[in-house]
C-alpha cells in the first residue's frame, strides 16, 4: 500500500546500505513534515558543530545541483525565493571550501554566506535543502543545508537532518545517535512529525506496551496531520486479536479519508470487503466499491485496479467489462502489473471486450518487463504471449 507524496528525499541515499524498509519508512516521513510545514514553527537548541571532512573526490559542482535546464523548474516547485546564479555561486563556493586543506573555517564562512543568501530565512533554505536532496546526483550540499538549518533552530529543518543521519552520515561522527537524540528533543516540543518517526519506530519494535507509547504519539501528531490518522488505523487494525480494535481501525480511516489521505478509501475498501468494520460481519462489497472508486478516481492505483475487478466480476456493481478495461487502463499506464496482466488477457481473448490482439501483447510484454525476474505476474504474462504465438502461428500454417 503506497502513500501519496511518498518523496525521494531518502530513498536517493538508499545506496549507503540501510534496509530497503528503513528507507521507505525514511521516505514516507518527508511527507510527513511537508503536511506540518505551516504549522507554527518551533525552535530547539542544537550546538553548533563543525563540518565534517566531506568526500571530495567527486564532489563537482554538475553533481550537487540540477543540470541548468531544470534548476529553475526545481527553484519554482520547491517554491524559494534564491535564483539559479545564486544557488550556483553557493555551489562552487561549497566545492571550493570542501576541497580547501582549511576546510572547516571555510565551510563556516561558507554557511554565514548561507543565511545572507537567503536573508535568514530558515524554511527557504530546508526547502532548497530538500530539493537538492531530491534531484542532485550528489546529496552532500542538501546535507549541509539541512546542517545550516537545524543548527539554527530550525525543527523542520533539524528533522530532516536527524533523518539523513539515520541512513547516511556523511562523516559526522556518531551521526546515528545524533539524529536519534534531535528527534526525542523535537518530540519534546511537539514537533507533529517527529513523533511520527518515533511512533513507526515504537511499532516496529512489535511489543504491547511500544504500541501503547506510539498509538499516544500518533494521536498527537493526528491533530496537524491526517496521515498520522491513516497510521492508528493501521497500528489498530493489524494488531494481535487481543490489541487488535476494528471499530479504532474504521475511525481512523475515515478520518484520514475525509482529511485528503486517499488511502484511508482503499484501506476501508479493503477492510468492507473482508467484513470487518461491517454490521454482520460479513463482506459487503458495494461499501467496499464504493470507497474503492473514491480512491481509484484521486488516483490510487491499487484502488484502479480493484474497481476494474469489481466491475468485471459484478462484485458490488452492476457488471460492465467496458468499465472494468476503463478502469485497468488506469492502473496500466502506471505499469501496475497485475492491471498489466488482466487487461493484456482481457484483449487477447476478446471474451469480455472487442479482442484486440496487438494491444494484448503490447500490454502483456510490458507486464513481463515491470515484474520481478520469478514473479507469478511474469509466469502468466509470458504463457499468454508464447499462447498468442503459437495461434498466430497455426493461423497462418492454416492460410497456406
């Protein structure tokens, strides 16, 4: 299950070996903070520490900030004020003064630079920083800003730091346990995000009591931000069967659906049509399509495929195969595999729609190419192809 918005801020640092789960979680949390970014801003104290040695080998000016042709596009979607020629005099002064035998005198003048640069404005330079993050080959001047940032005060931008640290350290010295330690003093200020990463944190340690600590947390951070709320229905509903509380589940759900979490539909979806959440107890597939179509409409791909099946199989809905092509194509123009595979069966066979051959196995191969190298969804898209194949191939035998 996917959240929107789900950023690239972690997953680009990924290669520093930290498990692919621990990366995820770390990119689900940029999302986090961008929902909390117009709360009132809370200060923390943080001791200014000196750079650290960067790696200079090949920090190049190309790789730390986006190709020219995109840096203004980049400038506009991160919404700062700093032009391109600005953010590039800081980059080659950055590179100079990582590369200098005194390179800690000159990162420092480099950062009151910085804040003159942006005239002091904290969030304008976590959001640079981020950007950076998200579209450089080379991540280590998005570091340094966030550096700048949190060393300021600055708890968005201290967040990010905390959470760069735990997967990438970029030589600080026990950078690990430093961010550790900026997330509980964010947490104690009540910074909404913060106690979201300390709450996944809890529940990924699987004990009773963890999961009280983090549902207290995420309860918090529910007040500034809906995708906490699609967090308890989830700390809720995948509880043992005695932490476990449906009734919880729902409530939360539909809070976070209500709030513009779209996967709050597609999880209720799939909760009604298991029967849970229902009056009797039983599946009840047109509350389920219902809050599928919800989703599927706002653009969750899971969802686009569900609807389609719905309305394949009549499950909740009248049965319309047109639909349910309609609704497959979605998915598959997000190369979701499955909706590859179903709607590339759908018109190689032509039982339920019009049959449409090249359309098949243009979908059918594509199916084959986004799967993993062992995946059932490979296995059948390329039984149909080798099918298609062979009755192309008796066809024409037949002709001559």
């Amino acid at each position: 299950m996917r959240l929107r918005n789900s950023s690239k801020l972690l997953r680009a640092l990924s290669t520093s070996g930290r498990s692919a789960a621990a990366v995820r979680s770390a990119g689900l949390l940029h999302a986090y903070a961008t929902t909390a970014s117009t709360d009132k801003p809370k200060r923390l104290s943080l001791t200014r520490q000196p750079f650290p040695r960067f790696e200079t080998e090949s920090l190049e000016v190309s790789a730390i900030v986006p190709m020219p042709e995109k840096l203004e596009e980049a400038l506009t979607k991160a919404k700062v004020s700093i032009s391109p020629a600005q953010l590039m005099k800081l980059a080659y002064e950055f590179v100079n003064a990582s590369r200098a035998m005194d390179y800690q005198q000159m990162l420092e003048e480099w950062r009151q630079e910085v804040l003159h640069v942006f005239n002091g404005s904290l969030p304008e330079i976590t959001l640079t920083a981020t950007m950076l993050i998200n579209t450089s080959i080379d991540k280590t001047m998005g570091f340094a800003l966030c550096k700048v940032g949190a060393e300021e005060g600055y708890a968005n931008a201290a967040y990010y730091y905390a959470i760069v640290l735990g997967v990438r350290s970029f030589n600080v010295r026990m950078g690990r346990a430093l961010g550790s330690s900026i997330i509980k003093e964010l947490v104690s200020l009540g910074h909404a995000p913060s106690q979201m990463t300390l709450a996944e944190s809890l529940l990924r340690r699987n004990s009773r009591d963890n999961k009280r600590k983090a549902i207290e947390l995420l309860e918090k951070a529910a007040v500034h931000m809906p995708v906490a709320a699609y967090k308890l229905g989830d700390a809720y509903r995948k509880g043992s069967s005695a932490e476990g509380d449906i009734d919880a589940a729902v409530k939360w759900y539909t809070h976070a659906a209500k709030a513009g979490v779209v996967e709050g539909y597609f999880a209720l979806g799939n909760m009604y049509s298991r029967g849970e959440g229902t009056s009797d107890g039983k599946p009840d597939y047109k509350a389920a399509f219902d809050m599928f179509e919800i989703a599927a409409i706002r653009g969750n791909v899971e969802s686009q495929y569900n609807v389609g099946h719905y309305y394949l199989e009549g499950k909740g809905v009248e049965k319309d195969a047109h639909l349910a092509a309609e609704y497959w194509g979605m998915a598959a123009a997000k190369r979701f595999p499955i909706a590859l595979l179903n709607l590339g069966k759908l018109y190689a066979e032509g039982k339920e729609v019009p049959r449409n051959i090249r359309r098949g196995r243009e979908l059918l191969n594509i199916a084959v190419e986004c799967s993993g190298p062992d995946g059932f969804i490979k296995s059948q898209a390329q039984t149909l192809l080798d099918r298609i194949e062979k009755q192309q191939q008796d066809t024409r035998c037949v002709i001559m």
